[in-house]
C-alpha cells in the first residue's frame, strides 16, 4: 500500500517525532515498501486447528506484596535534565481552559 | 418536552496493596514528592514489571464480591499515549481480556426499592502520578509517587437513569469495596474515582444518544452535580436543534461546570498491544476458592442471610451492610438480644446509633456505645423496662457519658411503669383534672384519646407502657360512655 | 596471553601464572593502541577495571575464586551498570549514567570477572552493521572497509581483535550470530528467557535476549553458566535449572541426527557459502552423525512478521525516552509537545525513528488486525515448523548469513537489503530457539558462520556439538593479521 505524506505526518504526531517537510517523501517512500514487504503475510491463510504452539503459553509469575524499593529520589533524579523540589519540571501542560484539581487516568 | 437520561459509570479503585502493582516501591499516600518512585515506576532504561499477587487476590475478591465471572486468562496490554504523568510512554492495563467480566450490584433507590445495575467489567491497570501546576511558573510539576498504584478500573452498564442513580450504585460499590477492604475508600486522597457516560435519548427510544465522559468527577456531590449540569447541557442543546459532539468533559468542581477536554479530531489513537514483559495471567479454580475460603462471608450472602435469618427488610439489610464494620457491630448486637428482637436491634443500630456516628463524625469502630451496651439497652426494650421514649433519653446518657444500662435505669428513674394500680391513679387523676374534655370524649369525640395519652406520658415522664396505658384508660373513659 | 582462551586465562590465573592486573592492563593497552582502527568501544572503564582485577587478585591469593574470576569481559552497552555510562549506542543517553546493574552485570560481577568496557553498538540495537551508532560504525577487524555485523558489532569485533576475551551481547534478529559469523568468532544466543532480561535496554522485548561472544564454544559453556539463570525481576525468564554447560562438551555425537532445511539450502544461496557449509556438515558426518533433509516450510514469512513485530514493540519501548526523567531533553522547549517531539527527534538516528515509524503504523487503529495479529499469528506458524522439525532431529544446521563481511556503507540507503541479511537468523528468535554461529571457513579471506539451532533449553547439546567441531577444525584459531 502507498501512505501518503499526511499518514507519515500523522504517525509522527502520535509518536512524537519530528519529520522535516524535506524528509517526508523519503519516509513515504521507504516506510511505503516497507510495508508492502511486510504485508507479504497477508497472502498465508492461517488455520488455528492445526497451530501447536498457541496454547503452550505460560502463566505470569507473581510476586509477593511487600516493599522491596527504598527511596533513591537523589540518586535518580541526579541523571533528571529538569528538576526541582523533587518534581519533574515540564513546560505547563495547563492550558487556561483546564481546571487545576484534576486527577484521572486516560 | 422529556427526556430520558441514560448513565454508565468508570470507577478507579484504588486496591489497598503495601507494594505496586508492578515494583516494590511503597503505595503510601502523602510521601515527599517522588521518593516512592523507583527506577521501575519511573519508567528507566532496562526496568520490567512482575506482577503483584495481592492485586489480582483483590481484583478476584471484587469478582466475587459482584458475583462476576473471574477470567481463567487474562492479559495485559499496553495502552500508549505521551503525557508526563505517564513516565514508561504508555500505561499497563487489562484490555482485551480483562480478569473480571460481568457481575451486578443492587443499590437502594430513594422509594427504598432495590434496582440491579449491571457490570460489564473490572480491569487491573496501574495508576499514573501527578500534575503539579501551582510551585514553578511557566511548568508542571511531576510527582509520581503514585505512578504503579494498583487500579481495578470497574465499568457498569449504562443502567443509571438519574444522578441520584449513579450515586447509589457508586455509594454501594464504595462500600463494597471497603466490605471486600480491597480499598480504603479514601475518596479526598484519589483511592476511589469516578467517570460518567452520560447520554440523553427520548423515553422508548431503543438507539442511546450521543454520550459525553464526564470525569475529575471525584466525590459523591460532584458526581450529582456534574452529571445534572451535564444532562440539562445535553437538554438544552438539543431542544435548541444542536447535536451533542461525544467527547470528553472535565468537571470543574470551583465553578461546578463541565467543559470539553478535547475535540475528536485530536482523538487518541491508543496502539494497544499485548505487554511483551509480562506473560497472560491465568488462574485455577483453585486459586479462586482458595481466595473464597479467606472472605468471611461475601456481601451478596450476607444480604441473603439478613433476610432469612433476622427477617429484615431489603432496606434494612441494605443500609445495615453500608460497611463490614457496621454489619458486624448489628450481629454482636443481635448475639445479645437473640434473633427474635433482630428487627429491632436493626432499627436503633441503623436508626439512632447510625445518626449519632454521623452527627458527631465518628466511625463505627470507634462508636462511644458498644455493640455490648447497646444489646443491653435493646434488651430492656424488648422486655418493656424502657419505652422507646425513656430509651432514647438512656442512648443520649450514654453517647455522651457511657454507663451501664441498667445501672443507669435505676438512677435516672427510667424504668417503666408496668404497675397497674399506679396507672390506673394516674389515668383517674387525668380524668378528675379535665372533666371538660372527658365530657366531650364521651359524647363522641373520639380523637380526644390523644390528648390523654399525651396528658398521662407528659405527667408520668415518659415512663408508662403504653399499651397498658392505653388499655387502663380506654377501660376508665368508656365506663360512663 | 591476549590470544588465549578464556578456559587457558583461567587456568593461568589459578597457577599465578599471571595476576588478573596483569591480564586487566595488557587487554586495556591493547584496546588503547589498537581500537582507534575499529571503534569496538564506546566506554573504556579503566579504573573500574584495575580495581575489580586487584579485588580478584585477592580472591584468588585466598583461593576463593571462581573459575572466571579476574578474567575481563566487555559488555555490549545496552546492559545497564551501575555507576558507568550506558548508552545503548544512542545521542539520546549519552548523558545517561544507570544507577543500578543489569542482572547478568550482576551475574560476572559475582563471578569475580573484570569489566573492561561498554562495546559499541547500533543505536537501541536496531541494525545488522553496527553503521547505526551514535558513536560512529564499527570496522570489521579482517577488513577495516568491512562491516563487523550488527547489532552487536562491537562486542563481536572486540573479541575478534582481541581485546578481551569474551563479551556480551543481545540478539533480536541475529544480533549476536550474524556479527559473530562475519567477526570470525564464537556466538551464543540462548533460548528466550534462559538469560535475565532486566537491565538490558529493551529494543523487542519478546525477541530480545542476551548472549555471549567468546572465541571457542567451551567459553561460550564457561560463560553461560554464570550468565544463566532464572530472575524473579523479568516476567519472561524461565524457572528452570541451569545444567553445567562445559560438562558434556567432549560427549560423543554418533548417531545424532542434524536437520538441514531444504529452505536454507535452495538456489538463491551464494556457491561458496553453500560449500563452506557442506564442508562443515560432513565433517560431523566423520564423527557419526546423520544427515537429514528437513523443511520450515513458513521460514519465507520470518522477516516479514519480524519487520512487524520488532518495530512494533521498539516504537512502544522507546516512549519512554522523552526527555522528562533521563536522557536527552531539547533545549528551551516551547511547550509539551515540543519537549517531546524535539528531544527525541534530536536523540533518536535515523534508523531508530524509522523503526518507531514503522511500529506506530503497525499498531495503528485499522492497521493492528492486518499487521500485528498477523505477524503474531505467523510467529506461531514458524515455531510450530521447528517444533516438527525437532521431532525428527536434534539439532538444525545452515549458513548464519547468507555471505561474508559487506562494505561499510553498501547497505545504508536499503533498509530492506539491510534486513534480508538477517534471513537466516530471524526465524529463530520469533520461535524463542537457542542458536550459536561459529567459524566454519573463509570466502575471499573473510570469515563465515555455521549456524546451529537446538530445541528449547538445548544449549547443552549446541555447546557439545560446536565444542567437537572446533576440536578437529581450527577456523576458530584464526586470528585477523592487523591484530
């Protein structure tokens, strides 16, 4: 399949990257054939009945709930580019519209 | 014109574990910025994550507590979005297949009828850290000390029709939760939060409508607020022709408005895959009943055993299973005054004990009347030495200064009187003090027997049995009648 | 003593024949007069290296050593070590100093063995040349205009100019046979999971696995018994005893049979190549083993689903480098978007992001199904092909590369020439396989690889077999000249 230059624009934006305007016909062209190889598998039909291996996976180990970790803020945060009073500092990710208790997972 | 409105609700559960979902850093809340995120939470170069068992224990304890089916497998993913609070790039979560799947949860509607909601599913996920906005001008603060917090992310069937609804069933699961003590329901600190779908559709409808998520939607009044603000923003745009866009909604608790996060051209696209690091999570029937074997009893049997055991109403088992801590305070309760006064005992622990908790703030593991008093002072009721009034003057005595029942009887003269011959004066002294009104009764003014019984407890103290009050003047007054 | 074995330091260490400083500073001198004209590390730990020889100079004099200590090792520098820069061949941690130790760094660490650096690298262990690092390219030692292979080249190259005896490294796609076989030395890649993934910077995390560079197999054995191990930090290592490696390596091997993939041997492999290998193969036959005509019949699918599948899990391993908690941060940044974005379009090389590229689109809403699913769905066909073949014989034998070093920057500008040099190595690591190369000859004077796969957990047997190889054949003894 052929991307175009706004998918190549698109997976950069959501993977955080940056593709100069003058690289982008390069990237479209190269991840274009990329994919096109890739997309070879899509010729193989595949019969799960026959498939050996799917069911032999293994079970995730657990571990035991206690606190094995002690604080080592300083030690970590002496390889941090940006930090103060013990925070990570970013540039704000409040814009003006958001409130300033907010507290959620995606 | 009328509308319907139609609510599911995302609750973050907090699950109450000494360690991480994936390291052994501690989940204490509170601690100096950053000084509970190890390298593993922080996302560093070359870190894995290994599974928490007390999690999935507590996630199974959850399964059961809602009567859901516990997946025999289930998977982790990686959900991948780029924000701060979000150290590894992306977020470990139950996607596909998700370790709870089903389940309900009957709540207590405002008319005291029981209404089931429907769980579609419960999800293990770890909980990302913290955006500080106020310290440094300009930039955000990263905190995250409770990045790989053990989450059980619990997602109901849009069955709520009302706020009031959707307050219940989160009030019934926030008390299930701290029954299972799976949480500590620590609501201020973030331990248990909530996101609403909310839609509006016509009544009949079958289609639901276009839905907003509302979230920061983090207490019991804000989650009524939000989600009324939100549905009279829906009515409105609707009954003026516009369309509801779905998007995601922020509630501004100082403002008490909700506002789009947003757009849906900006829409996340997730990428989520199976997490390489850590293989599926596949349990036995073993391993289940074996977590079965360590809950007492589970909520839902508990419920059950109320109603046949103490003949209590759905209401009454309702509100008596609020917490763990309370159902057990009621059984020792009914120990002491055996399961024919059950009913009874439900009604002060529920009734008058609840109240005073609640006026004064108090758990019900640090109640100033213990389950032992208070078996006592239902005791004396059930064997009519105190009227209800001359108890809820003793319960006051002893809320406030504690004592011995009994003890406490004799010296505050609470005891009833059961004396006929003393009732009986008294009666005939009421009758000689108000010939007027024995004249009316007796040419048919019935409703006047209220005034007696009124004049008699107000002169006795309170402290007559009423139902020989009752017979003794019903006996004297008809005499001449 | 630089050209010795690890099993002859060791034993010259036990008879104070020479002291581990001894050892420690000839390697260290070697590497500081030598390695300007290949480039094999990125991080030379001299100081570090002197004061672990003379704690294993202790140890020794009080006979408490181990039969590795103070023998020196070089990491390949994705595994973490405390203290030490790691860079993983990247712009993006030049700055990163890792404050703990990967477990096999552990591992040697317990073992008394002497770090004498970090090896060079392509950058998050993306490439078959190692022309991707940070650092600049890594020459092969038999022709400096070579490649030494990839990704763990400088692991591969330093063994190969000896200047250390042994090195780690990882293998994703063939990242430790493939440098191994154009270095002309010996490469283990054991079975996933047999070695701890924690503290080895993730590329792909369910193909990625650690493994060993050294100049014979009974080094690879030595040093796989220290470096095995089950870790109850990484989900995906396997509980399972680790067998001593060097006990079996002299048992006969009459009567095994050897599987040689008909895939592997068709038309399209280079004459030479295929009578290095036939060679190699008939002289097991001496030694009484069985010849047999096998099939993966998917082996074709390998690359295509491993072109999925790595960059799939690269673009989401490599989210974590944003310039907030280590690494590479822009300068200035103007808001969020444009930490982000410019911190890792300034840390990352060009092969990295292609990769990133690659496995976000993989992963994208609409493209999953046809192109994640897929690939993981061939990867259950291919194990299964093995998991016949293995019901037939016991261990499969071919070329680890389809020829001998190529030309620095022949392959640049190809990303998919680039990956077809991998054919025959990829397959293995999608079924989790063990798999060593070792030297098996020359074509126009560079060395080539024989690749031997095992079953599960059958290193045992790829040690033995590979041992009585290099006991009747002396490709390995070749040492290149400038060296």
């Amino acid at each position: 399949m052929a991307l175009t230059a706004a998918d190549i624009k698109q997976i950069a934006h959501l993977a955080r990257l940056n593709i100069a305007e003058h690289d982008i016909p390069l990237y479209t062209e190269q991840l274009s054939r990329i994919v096109d190889f890739v997309e070879q598998m899509n010729a193989v039909p595949i019969d799960f009945s026959t498939l050996i291996s799917a069911s032999d996976e293994p079970n995730t180990p657990l571990r035991a709930d206690t606190v094995t970790e002690i604080d080592q803020r300083e030690l970590l945060q002496s390889i941090a580019p940006h930090t103060a009073a013990g925070l990570y500092l970013v540039p704000s990710v409040l814009d003006d519209k958001t409130p300033k208790d907010i507290d959620y997972v995606e | 014109m009328n509308w319907e409105t139609v609510i599911g609700l995302e609750v973050h559960v907090q699950l109450a574990t000494k360690s991480k979902i994936f390291s052994g850093a501690p989940t204490a809340f509170g601690a100096e910025p950053n000084t509970q995120a190890c390298a593993i939470d922080l996302g560093f170069p070359g870190v894995l994550p290994v599974l928490n068992r007390e999690a999935v224990n507590m996630a199974i304890k959850l399964g059961l507590g809602i009567q859901a089916s516990i997946e025999k497998k289930s998977v982790f993913a990686r959900k991948n979005y780029f924000y701060p609070d979000l150290p590894k790039g992306y977020q470990i979560t139950q996607h596909d297949l998700p370790i709870v799947k089903g389940g309900h949860l009957d709540i207590l509607l405002e008319d005291n009828s029981i209404k089931r909601i429907n769980i579609t599913r419960a999800h293990l996920e770890e909980d990302a850290g913290k955006s500080l906005h106020d310290t440094f001008p300009g930039s955000s603060g990263i905190d995250l000390n409770r990045a790989g917090t053990p989450l059980l992310e619990i997602v109901s069937e849009p069955d709520m029709r009302s706020a009031k609804e959707a307050v219940s069933y989160l009030k019934a699961l926030h008390s299930l939760v701290r029954f299972l003590e799976i949480c500590d329901g620590n609501m201020q600190e973030g331990s248990f939060r909530c996101d609403a779908n909310v839609s509006i559709k016509r009544p009949g409808d079958t289609k639901l409508g276009t839905r907003a998520e509302l979230k920061n939607i983090n207490s019991f009044r804000f989650v009524e607020h939000a989600i009324n603000h939100e549905i009279q923003r829906q009515i409105d745009i609707l009954e003026s022709g516009g369309k509801i866009s779905q998007e995601t909604r922020l509630y501004d608790p100082d403002k008490d408005e909700t506002r789009s996060m947003r757009s849906k051209e900006d829409a996340n696209d997730y990428r989520y895959f199976p997490d390489p690091d850590l293989l599926p999570l596949t349990l036995t029937d073993k391993q289940i009943q074996e977590i079965k074997s360590t809950l007492p009893e589970l909520p839902q049997e508990k419920h059950q055993r109320f109603l046949d055991q103490y003949h209590l109403s759905a209401y009454d088992a309702t509100v008596l299973m609020s917490s763990r801590a309370l159902a057990d305070y009621f059984e020792s309760v009914v120990a002491i005054v055996s399961n024919d006064h059950a009913k009874l005992a439900s009604n002060w622990v529920a009734g008058e004990l609840a109240a005073a908790l609640n006026k004064d703030n108090i758990d019900i593991t640090d109640s100033r009347i213990s389950a032992n008093t208070l078996g006592q002072l239902v005791l004396r009721i059930a064997d009519n030495t105190l009227s209800s009034k001359t108890a809820k003057t003793l319960f006051e005595a002893l809320w406030l200064d504690g004592g011995d029942v009994d003890q406490l009887i004799e010296a505050k003269g609470l005891k009833q009187v059961t004396d006929t011959k003393a009732i009986q004066a008294l009666v005939q002294k009421i009758i000689d003090d108000n010939p007027a009104q024995v004249a009316d009764y007796r040419s048919g003014k019935d409703k006047l027997f209220g005034f007696f019984v009124g004049q008699a407890m107000k002169e006795s103290g309170g402290k007559l049995n009423p139902q020989q009050l009752n017979d003794v003047l019903l006996e004297t007054l008809n005499q001449n009648r | 003593m630089w050209n010795k074995t690890v099993a002859e330091l060791s034993r010259a260490l036990q008879n104070k024949a020479i002291s581990s400083v001894e050892l420690t500073t000839l390697f260290l001198a070697r590497i500081k007069q030598h390695d300007h004209k290949i480039n094999s590390f990125i991080t030379v730990t001299d100081e570090l290296a002197l004061n672990q020889a003379l704690d294993a100079d202790k140890k020794i004099a009080t006979g408490q050593a181990h039969p590795l200590t103070g023998i020196p090792i070089a990491h390949k520098d994705i595994f973490c070590t405390k203290g030490v820069k790691t860079t993983c061949g990247s712009k993006m941690l030049d700055n990163f100093t890792s404050p703990y130790d990967a477990t096999v760094v552990e591992h040697f660490k317990a073992a008394g063995m002497v770090m004498v650096g970090k090896t060079n690298m392509d950058e998050f262990a993306m490439g078959s040349s190692n022309e991707n690092s940070f650092y600049g390219p890594v020459k092969n030692p038999w022709d400096l205009e070579r490649v030494p292979g990839g990704s763990s080249g400088g692991s591969a190259a330093a063994v190969a100019a000896s200047f250390a005896p042994a090195s780690t490294g990882t293998d994703t796609g063939g990242s430790i046979r493939q440098p191994a076989a154009l270095s002309g030395i010996s490469g283990i890649k054991p079975t996933y999971g047999r070695v701890s993934r924690y503290g080895m910077i993730a590329f792909a995390s369910s193909l990625d696995q650690g493994g060993l560079f050294a100049k014979t197999a009974e080094d690879l054995g030595l040093l796989l018994n220290v470096m095995a191990g089950h870790d109850a930090r990484d989900s995906t290592s396997i509980d399972e005893p680790v067998p001593n490696y060097t006990a079996t390596l002299n048992q006969p091997i009459k009567g095994l049979r050897i599987g040689l993939p008909k895939e592997f041997f068709n038309p399209n492999l280079d004459s030479k190549m295929a009578a290095v290998i036939e060679t190699a193969v008939k002289e097991y036959e001496k030694q009484g083993a069985t010849l047999h005509e096998i099939s993966l019949p998917n082996s074709a699918l390998a690359i295509p689903a491993y072109y999925v599948i790595a960059p799939a899990e690269c673009s989401s391993n490599l989210a974590r480098f944003d310039g907030v908690r280590f690494g590479h941060r822009c300068k200035d940044p103007v808001d969020l978007e444009d930490l982000y974005k410019r911190s890792r379009s300034e840390g990352f090389g060009k092969e990295v992001i292609r990769r990133i590229m690659i496995g976000t689109f993989a992963l994208s809403s609409g493209y999953y199904n046809a192109h994640y699913l897929k690939a993981a769905q061939i990867r259950h066909l291919i194990r299964d092909d093995f998991h016949r073949a293995f019901n037939e014989v016991d261990v499969i034998m071919g070329p680890t590369t389809p020829g001998p070093a190529f030309k620095l920057g022949e392959r640049t500008n190809d990303p998919i020439s680039m990956y077809l040099s991998d054919i025959y190595t990829i397959a293995v690591n999608l079924a989790e396989l063990p798999a060593l190369s070792i030297p098996a000859g020359f074509i126009d004077n560079l060395p080539v690889g024989l690749q031997l796969i095992g079953n599960r957990f059958d290193e045992v047997r790829l040690l033995n077999m590979a041992h009585r190889y290099q006991q009747c054949t002396d490709w390995h003894l070749n040492i290149p000249g400038d060296f």
